[in-house]
C-alpha cells in the first residue's frame, strides 16, 4: 500500500485523520491518499442517520488503508435535537426545502469532532465537493467545536476529475472499488428524506421519471382509500401517532411509511445554493410533511395573530442558518431558545387525512386553544358586543380616510 504513515507524505505530515467515510468509491480513494498526502493514520467514521446499510463497510474501510472504522447510531440524536428543533421553529427554506441534508450534516460533524478527541485525531476531512452546500455545512461545525482540529477537503486538492481517474487511483494504491451499481442520480437520504440531484433534473424543464422516487410511491397509484392519522404534540413536538407514544426517530419512520404508501411529500423545486448558484432538487419528505402539516395547524389554535407573524419572520432566518450550516451559531441557538419559550402552550392533537399525496386537516384541539365558540358564533354574546365594530373600524381605517379626504380637498 502507497503512503507510508513513517514520515511526511507528499503534502505535509498529519498525526491521525477521521474521515467521514461512506464506503463509495470517492471517500475509498481518499483513504490511500490521505495516507500517500499525509503520512497519516486514517480512522473511518461512519455516522447512522438512517441511511447507512453497514455490511462489510469494515472490511471496505481496512482494505483501503484504514487503521478502523467508528460506527456510532445518531438516528435518535438526529430526530430529537435536529430535526424536531427544526420542525417546532417551522424552519422552511425559500417556501419549499425542508432541510434534510442540511439538519443531517451538523450531527454527523460533531460526532466527527467527538471521535477525533476520543482517537487523538489531529484533523478531519470529508468527500464534499467544491460546488455544493455541505462542504460549508461540515467546516462551520468543525471551526465552531474544535478550531484547533486540521481541516483536509481532498476535492479542492487532487487531481481526480471524475469516476475513471478514481478508480484509476483505486487500482494503483491496490483499493477493492465498489461494485455497486452507479446511480445516475446523486442522491443523499437519511431518515427525514431523500433528495435527488443530477441527469435530467439538471435541466428544470424536465418532469421527474416516475422509476426516480424510492421512498413514496406516484399518488395516482396511491391507495383510492383516505386515511386518517392522529399526530399527538407536546409543546411543539411530536410525541404519538394514533395514541401510541414512540421515540423521536420510531414516530418519523412510522409516519415516512404511513406518509409514503400515499405518496406524500414530493418536492421538486430550483434552489439557491449557499455558494452562488441555482441548482434543481427533488426531494421525498413523507414523515416531515405530514408533521409540518400537524404542527403549523395546531399553532393556529394556540398562538395569537402577533405571535404567529414574528414566529414566522424568525423561523425564515432560522431556516437561513441551518441552510447555511450555522447550527452552532450563538444566534440559531438564540432564536430556538424563543422558539421552546413560544410553543410552551403548543400541545394537543391534530387528525390529518391522507389521500394520494395531499395531507387535508380534518380536526385539531388543544387545552391551550386560544378559540372560543362562544366568541366565534354569529350569535350575539356578552364578551363581543357587535355594536363594537362601528367605532373599530371607523378608527382602524382613520389613515385611509385621511389619505382621501386630502386627495378630495376636505
């Protein structure tokens, strides 16, 4: 095996380097050339958010020139602290994008960082690329929990270009390549959704191929039968599906299965990406769909009117945060702190109907229900005197009435 751990390597001398490690061709190759670059040990680290299929990810890791592999489970994690933070802020980027990768990244990093401390890493490195978002999402997390820890991004050093000069290099350092069949579509999926990228959607004219979505099926094959769901909330997260508790990563997968045998949750949408440019994403978000569904629509019942639109305004600059990788910034911090103290009376239960790929609100209720029939009813009550109006509205629009009245010279 080239790159001998005796010694600088071609670039510089590193101690020990964790990898994010997926165990596909890119990060394989990077293994031997961390090693050939570094003269380093390199530790694998494989996070579980939901995606990971870890069969022979080991021995993968081992014959490419890693010293071990680190495997750590943060489906939990992932839900409660990441993604549920997310839904109860209703954190939404530019109207459409419910932050999949971008809540996965943070996790996944300060694991890296944790295992780097444990390992007595020097530095860390990751496959992203140099156009997209999560080189970001990776850095910021590494600068914000350990600024001392060496960053390596073999992408913006290397001279391989695409897939034949890494399986050229595959072959050279003696790397097994993986044999899996190569998707056309770049693809990263965990347990809140799946996102496609790549071929013919880099084009937006181009409609989706229906054989492209994995985990929900096309509503118009969906079942030709309704189905109601009970979400149940306690302050602003999810804690139950039709009366049965679960845990924050067993609710999401219960309802991505329910929500994707009805086809709920597409998205195809054109985006901004951190670093300049528009690209074309389709993403599958069944469970989040339908929890995003539940949760706005019980806050219409325990939030005033003033509340909701200052919560709205800071949950679009929260969403701009955790897009932009700024999870552990003092400011995203900040603003969840408001968002736990806002949602304290969010709690009930909302039902949801669910038929070939729309989620319909059928009821909603709370002990903490701002509505009251006897205020609501046309009928004449004693808290809300109809005569009322006259003078509200005569004051309400006084500016208007001014406005006029100048134009007309009154």
């Amino acid at each position: 095996m080239a790159g001998s751990t005796n010694g600088n390597g071609l670039r510089g001398k590193l101690n020990k380097v964790v990898l994010a490690y997926s165990g596909g061709l890119d990060t394989s190759v990077i293994v031997p050339w961390l090693r050939e670059n570094y003269g380093c040990e390199v530790v694998c680290f494989t996070a579980d958010v939901g995606q990971v299929k870890l069969d022979g990810l080991e021995q993968k890791a081992k014959a490419s020139g890693a010293c071990q592999l680190v495997v750590k489970d943060l489906q939990e994690e992932f839900v409660k602290d990441y993604i549920f933070p997310c839904l109860r802020a209703g954190a939404i980027y530019e109207r459409k994008y419910l932050l999949g990768t971008s809540m996965a990244r943070p996790v996944i990093a300060k694991a890296m960082v944790d295992v780097a401390k444990a390992v007595g890493a020097d530095a860390v490195a990751h496959g992203c690329t140099v156009k997209g978002n999560d080189q970001v999402r990776f850095e910021l997390t590494f600068f914000a929990l350990d600024p001392k820890l060496n960053v390596v991004v073999p992408w913006r050093e290397w001279d391989i270009t695409g897939r034949e000069d890494a399986i050229e290099y595959a072959k050279k350092h003696n790397v097994p390549v993986p044999v899996t069949k190569q998707s056309i579509y770049s693809r990263d999926g965990n347990l809140w959704h799946l996102s496609h990228e790549g071929d013919i959607l880099e084009d937006p004219e181009n409609e989706p191929n229906k054989d492209m979505f994995m985990m929900t099926v096309d509503p118009e094959d969906a079942p030709n039968v309704p189905e109601y769901i009970d979400i149940g909330i306690v302050k602003g997260i999810p804690v139950s599906v039709n009366g049965q508790e679960l845990s924050p990563a067993s609710l999401l997968k219960k309802l991505n299965e329910i929500g994707g045998k009805h086809g709920i949750g597409r998205i195809d949408m054109v985006e901004n990406r951190l670093v300049g440019m528009k690209s074309r994403g389709v993403y599958e978000t069944p469970g989040g769909t339908i929890l995003f569904a539940a949760a706005r629509e019980l806050e219409s019942l325990t939030l005033d009117r003033e509340t909701i639109q200052f919560k709205d305004s800071v949950a679009l600059k929260y969403a701009e945060m955790v897009y932009a990788g700024r999870w552990f910034d003092p400011l995203r911090e900040s603003m969840d702190a408001f968002m736990e103290k806002i949602s304290e009376t969010t709690t009930g239960s909302v039902t949801l109907k669910l038929f070939k790929g729309s989620v319909t609100v059928t009821s909603r209720k709370s002990p903490y229900s701002l509505y009251r029939k006897d205020i609501a009813s046309f009928e004449s009550g004693d808290v809300y005197d109809q005569a009322d109006a006259a003078g509200f509205i005569k004051l309400y629009g006084l500016p208007m009435r001014v406005r006029a009245m100048l134009k007309e010279g009154i």
